[in-house]
C-alpha cells in the first residue's frame, strides 16, 4: 500500500512539475530536479534531439537523428563537463540504438538507467541502487506526458520566435519608411508628418516653432571631383553632427541631396534668441574639418527659416519659405541664416517676370552681341571676345551683371547661350569676307555652367560651326577657373577634344576663384585671362602687380598666352608691358561695339 501511494505521488508530482512552464529548459529542469529528489538518484541527464542546426526538434521531423546534451543535474561531476563523460556518452548512444528502456550497472557500482521520451530525447538516471520495476513502468505515462510537454514547449518557442521575427521585420519597414536610408536621419514624408503634428501642437498649446532648412555650400564640386563614395562619407558624418542636436523639442532630417531639415517646437518669447544659438551651433559643427579617407575637407552652408504658426500653418509652405530663405542667405553668403520675409517671395515673382521677359527677348530679337577688341602691345588687333548685351522693351539697356545669373538660375541659360554661339558663328562668317589683318585670330564666347555640363555640348558647337561654313580656329571658348574646377573632369575632356578640332579655350577671371595648381596644369587651355580687378590702378597697387606678375609667369612656365583685361588707362597698359604682359582688353584700346561699329575698326 505504501509502495503504491508512493508511485501515485510521484506520477503526480512529476505531472505537475512538466505542466507548470512553457519554456522547454525552464520545464525540464523543473522534471529533472523533481525526479532527483524523489527517486534518491546520484544524477540526471536529458538529452534532446535536434536538428542540423543544433535546435530542439520533433524526431518525427527530422531526416535523421541528431542528439545533443541539454541538461543535467548536478551541472558536473568533479569539476568535469557531462558531455565528456565517456561512460554516460557509450550509454547515451546505446539507448538512442535501442530506442526503449534500457539499464547498466558501472565498474564503481553506481547504475544507469535509460529511458525514451517518445520523438524529442534521452532520459538516464544514474543511482546507487537499483530501480525498481514497478518504478520504471510508473514513469513511462509521465514520460509520454513529458513528450507532449516538449513538443508543447518547441512550437510556443517557435510561435514566440515567429512573432519576435515579424516583430523585428515591422521594425524595420516602419523604420525604413521614415528614415533616410544613407544618413539614418528622418526623411521628407516623415519630416513633413512630424512637421503637421508640430503646427497642431503650436496652435493647441499657442506656441512658436520654426522649421530651418539647410543646404551645404560647394558639396558638388568635391562630390563630382572625389566621386560619391566620399560625398556620401561627408553627408553622413554631417548627419551625425546635425543629429547630435535632436532633443525632445528638435527633429532633424534629411531633404535629399545635401538638404536638411531641422524642426524646433516649443520656442519661448525670446524665440530669436533660440533660433541664433541653433544656428551658430549648426556653424560649428561644421567648422570642424570633413577628414574623408585622409583627406580633409572643409565646408559653410546657407541657412534659411520659417517660423510658425506666425508664417504658415501649411506643411508644404513652411518648407518652401525656409528654402526661399535658404537661397537668399546664399545669394548674400551669410552664416547667420536668414528668416523668411514676405518680400521674399515677390522678388521671385519678379525674378519669374523678369525670366518671362528674357524668354520674350529672345523671340523678339532684343538681345544683340557687341564685340570688344583685344590688341597686342604693338596696337595691332588680335581678336576679341563677344558680349552679350539686352535691350529691355521698358527698362532699356539692361546689365549683364543683372540678367545673367537670373538666367543661369533657370534653363533660359541654355537658350541664350546656344543663340550666342549660332550668332556669333554668323558674325565671324561675315568677318571671312573682309580683308582682316594677319594679326587677326579669333572671336571668345563665354560658356555657362549649364552649357558646360550638357552631354552633347561640342556636337552643338561643330554643328554650329559646320552650318555656317566658318574655320573652326575663328571660335574659341572662355569658361570661368570656378566653373572650370567645379567639373574638373569633364572639362578637362571636352577642352582637349574642342582643342583636337581646332576651337582654343581660355580661363576667364583667373586669380578670383578657387582653383589649384594640379588643376590648372590638366586643363588644355590656351589663354589666362588676369581678372580686371587686379588690372584697375596696377601701377598704384603693388599687391595687384605682384599677383598680375605671378599669373604672367605661371602662363608661360604652362606656355599659355596671357591676356590683361579692363585696360583703362596708359599707366595700366605700360605697367602691364612692362610685367611680361602682351596682349589687352579694355576701355583703353576699345569699348564693346555693335557689329556694324566693330567692324570699322579693321579701316
């Protein structure tokens, strides 16, 4: 009676310990110390079988049967792993063999006892004495319990694994939906969601905020020069900077490009004040130097801003008044941002007009090419360089100055530029029928960024030449050193194929840009032109003589011509002449003359 409430107790002692957990090892662990205690036993061993990759599974499901230790109790014998136990591996492996009950009694008399939990493992238990029979048999219900528990257990743990994965993946969408994928910062949709949620908050809570857009000042050049693995570098090493300045109140993202956003919610009445100290800490971040693969690389930005809901409560406004801002800081190349003002958006308005009048005047037959003669030391005509110039219907004779960087702002550029080219294609067909001096070689046109970057830009220029049946060596081309080395590369290649046909290049407004020597030396050019602001008074200013004397000698250790321009008076001439400097353009020798007028100067 005893022996049988003993078995009766056990049973359900080891039933409640398996049903208790869900997780297998929490489960079995519960088994194995229950079955230690009740049963006496010197130790406990369950082994499980897996699958290729080591995890618990079903035999059932398994092509074919891999086992390994799970979990014992005591954790080690001796200080020595369970798993290396030879006795208990040999019986581990003998038991998988048989696939039923089996016992064996070792040299230092202690015994094994092995038992089959159906389809998922090894049980053994390793006594002083020896196991009953009635014992054994009363553990096989439990063990086909035990079976059920662990499978119980292996599809929880995948379910969990399953939904944790899923979990991981919903994550990562959602993170993927609302960050830029290069800089990890916040992208436009997302930007422009938490910007509508800001409006709301400020008109809820009557506050001021303000969305400031940031654009970084010569990223394109280094990008196009050094290639987009080091852009992307800079970008991103500017993302962790901007980053740096999220706060429970500040949003930072990314607009595309080398645009940012930042969004600053809950300003107090000293909002100026908040918005300067953002943006000197904006200023500093980017005083530190961009080290990119040994390099180092240095840039400003343009900062604009709006503020709402003073400006705008409409997502799409704010942004585009901080952009219009944004422009503006860069047209005056202020550090210290601008906010946007109403006054803003009614100079674009007239810009706009103003491109509508150019569009209009091009139709019309308003815009004319004067020509301004270039002489070499002697007085003789050498050549010279055609300028456009606009007869406004109303305003009158309009300034380069004025209508040339409004058109370079659009696509009219190119418009204008291609008439430029054909016209004065025209005009040097008219001058091969008149008798020109020998002195005579050339007429320079000035090329745009615009045009520069087109893909089929020479073929425009030999068709040009082509239609009008003139020598290619009448034309020849004049690029700023700026826009020259801000597309190095492909500048380098379209001078040396136009120099190939025949079409010389000069580099106009030298000494005012950004150029370097290892630049200059790869550019097949013809001409340096000294830029007329180291011409004025040279011979009051010996800093401008000294940078006139350097331009000369570094034209000709290149062996290439050097041309002065905005000669004004004689002192400018003889002090020129006497630098090494040959050849003049300027008001001295000759102002911009219609065609008709310029011509004349061949009599």
């Amino acid at each position: 009676m005893t022996k049988a409430l003993f078995l009766i107790s056990l049973q359900h002692e080891l039933a409640m310990a398996i049903g208790n957990k869900l997780d297998l090892k929490a489960m079995l662990k519960v088994f194995l110390k229950v079955c230690f205690s009740r049963l006496n036993l010197t130790s406990a061993h369950i082994y499980i079988y897996c699958d290729s990759s080591g995890m618990p599974h079903k035999l059932a499901a398994l092509e074919s049967v891999i086992y390994q230790h799970f979990l014992s109790i005591p954790k080690n014998k001796r200080g020595q792993p369970w798993q290396k136990n030879p006795v208990l591996t040999d019986f581990a492996q003998q038991l998988n063999q048989a696939q039923h009950n089996i016992s064996f009694q070792c040299k230092n008399g202690q015994y094994l006892f092995g038992f089959i939990i159906p389809e998922h493992g090894l049980l053994i238990f390793e006594t002083h004495y020896t196991l009953a029979d009635e014992v054994q048999k009363a553990l096989s219900p439990i063990l086909q319990k035990l079976a059920t528990s662990c499978y119980t257990s292996l599809v929880h743990d995948s379910l969990v694994k399953e939904v944790h994965s899923r979990q991981l993946i919903e994550e990562k969408i959602a993170f993927q939906a609302q960050h830029d994928g290069l800089t990890g910062l916040f992208n436009r949709q997302h930007i422009n969601h938490l910007l509508s949620n800001a409006i709301e908050d400020a008109h809820r809570n009557k506050k001021i905020g303000t969305v400031i857009f940031i654009d970084l000042n010569r990223f394109k050049p280094i990008n196009d020069a050094m290639g987009h693995a080091v852009g992307d570098k800079i970008l991103l090493t500017l993302a962790n900077r901007l980053h740096s300045l999220t706060s429970e109140h500040i949003d930072v993202g990314r607009f595309g490009g080398d645009e940012f956003i930042i969004i600053i919610k809950n300003l107090n009445h000293n909002y100026q004040d908040d918005i300067k100290d953002i943006i000197t800490q904006i200023n500093q971040l980017l005083e530190i130097p961009f080290v990119i693969d040994a390099n180092s690389y240095k840039f400003s930005c343009s900062i604009g801003y709006a503020l709402f809901p003073l400006q705008s409560s409409t997502v799409n406004n704010l942004i585009k008044f901080a952009d219009i801002a944004m422009y503006e800081a860069k047209r005056a190349k202020s550090k210290q941002g601008k906010q946007y003002q109403k006054t803003m958006s009614e100079k674009i308005k007239r810009r706009l007009a103003y491109v509508d009048d150019m569009k209009q005047g091009l139709e019309n037959g308003d815009f004319k090419l004067y020509y301004q003669a270039q002489y070499n030391h002697y007085g003789d005509i050498i050549g010279a360089e055609a300028l456009l110039r606009w007869q406004h219907p109303v305003h009158g004779m309009e300034s380069p100055s004025v209508y040339i960087p409004i058109a370079e702002e659009s696509d009219l550029i190119l418009a204008i530029g291609q008439w430029v080219l054909e016209q004065a294609c025209r005009d040097i067909k008219k001058l091969e029928q008149l008798p020109l001096p020998q002195t005579f070689k050339k007429i320079a046109i000035n090329v745009s960024a615009k045009q520069l970057i087109q893909h089929d830009f020479k073929d425009k220029i030999m068709r040009a030449i082509k239609l009008n049946d003139i020598p290619a060596e009448r034309l020849a081309l004049e690029l700023t050193e700026n826009l020259l080395v801000e597309n190095i590369e492909d500048s380098i290649k379209l001078i040396a194929d136009l120099k190939a046909n025949s079409i010389d290049c000069s580099i106009d407004d030298f000494g005012t840009g950004y150029s370097s020597l290892t630049y200059l030396k790869r550019i097949p050019a013809s001409l340096l032109k000294i830029d007329r602001s180291f011409v004025a008074n040279i011979e009051q200013s010996s800093e401008s003589a000294a940078i006139a004397s350097m331009i000369i000698s570094l034209g000709k250790t290149l062996k290439m011509d050097i041309l002065a321009e905005g000669v004004e008076t004689v002192a400018e001439f003889n002090c020129l002449k006497d630098l090494g400097c040959y050849q003049y353009q300027g008001y001295y020798f000759s102002k911009p003359l219609p065609f008709d007028k310029f011509v004349q100067l061949f009599n």
